[in-house]
C-alpha cells in the first residue's frame, strides 16, 4: 500500500524558498508569477491494512512541523 504526503508551511507563515522560486522566475522572464509557496511531498510504501490514521501520528510525530506546516494525505 502506497501513502503519499503533502507537506505545505501554512498560510501566514514566510516561505523565503517560494520567494526565491519567485524572484528567479521573474529574472528568467516569467513575469506573471506573482507568488509561490514550496512544501515537499513524501511518498511512503506501507504494509497492507496500514491505517490512515497511523499515517497522520507519522505526520504528527516527524512528518510535518505542525506548529508552520500543514499536510494532506491521499492512500492508494
């Protein structure tokens, strides 16, 4: 079974990466771009009848910073 993590620092909080991304996107002439968040995405190989809910104590516990970072999870 297959988890796949989505780790995004939280609305509010400064993401000095995703400015960055801006800032050289529009030196590469990418005008348009008028903000960028980064977060990371973890992919994890689980066994079978691992629960979604043993997932988010992963994500609880050393995934995500829950104090700046917000995640998502989708299993398949």
């Amino acid at each position: 079974m297959k988890a796949r993590v989505h780790v995004m620092l939280k609305n509010g909080v400064l993401d000095p990466q995703g400015e960055a991304v801006r800032h050289a996107l529009g030196a590469l002439g990418f005008d348009g771009v008028q903000g960028v968040r980064q977060g990371k995405v973890i992919e994890l190989e689980l066994a079978e009848g691992t629960t979604e809910a043993t997932v988010t104590e992963m994500c609880e516990k050393l995934l995500a910073n829950t104090v700046i970072e917000s995640y998502t999870i989708e299993l398949g």
